[in-house]
C-alpha cells in the first residue's frame, strides 16, 4: 500500500513583510478608537460611529498579523481579514476627514 503523501504550502517569506504594518497600523486604529471613546459624552454620534469602527478594525489588524505570523504567510484568511481591515481603516481616515467628522486640528 503506497504511503500517502501529503504536501504543506511553502511559507510565503514576502507576505511576512505585511506583518510590522497589521500591527502599526493595528495599534494605531485601536488607540485612536480607546482614546476618543474616552470622551464619549463630549463628541458626536458620527464620531462616536468612526471611534467604534477604529475599535473594530484594529483588533482585527493585530490578530490577522498574529495570524500571517503563526502561519509562515501560509494562511490567506488572516491575510484577508488584515487587507480588508487595513483598507477599511484607511476608508474611515481619509473619509471622516473629509466630511471634518475627525477633528484635525487642535482647539481653535
């Protein structure tokens, strides 16, 4: 009886270096989202939206980076989920800036 062979994917050195920016990117979003949930009496609901979503989106940046890292960039969901989060995060930067729901300036 042949022995079956099974046969793993080689690990993806090049995704790795998507690993550094999941976590900056990662503590970044969820520090903004800790640190403007701080003042929740004081901001708006719009504000309140983006702060909820920043809590979101970064947690999902550092575990995806867990992920990719455990996996030898093997693993294509993490690498997914950390794509999607980071282009997610990005959309509500750039967004709530625009729309000056994101205050981008000190006090006036």
């Amino acid at each position: 009886m042949p022995a079956v062979q099974t046969s793993r994917p080689k690990p993806r050195f090049a995704v790795l270096l998507f690993v550094p920016m999941f976590i900056l990117y990662g503590v970044m979003g969820t520090g903004a989202g800790f640190s403007t949930l701080q003042e929740w009496t004081a901001i708006s609901s719009a504000l309140r939206g983006f702060a909820l979503l920043w809590l979101i989106t970064g947690p999902a940046m550092l575990l995806a980076a867990v992920g990719v890292l455990g996996s030898l960039g093997r693993h294509s969901p993490s690498l997914r989920l950390g794509g999607i989060s980071a282009a997610l995060l990005g959309m509500l930067r750039a967004g709530g800036s625009l729309t000056e729901i994101v205050p981008c300036s000190g006090p006036a």
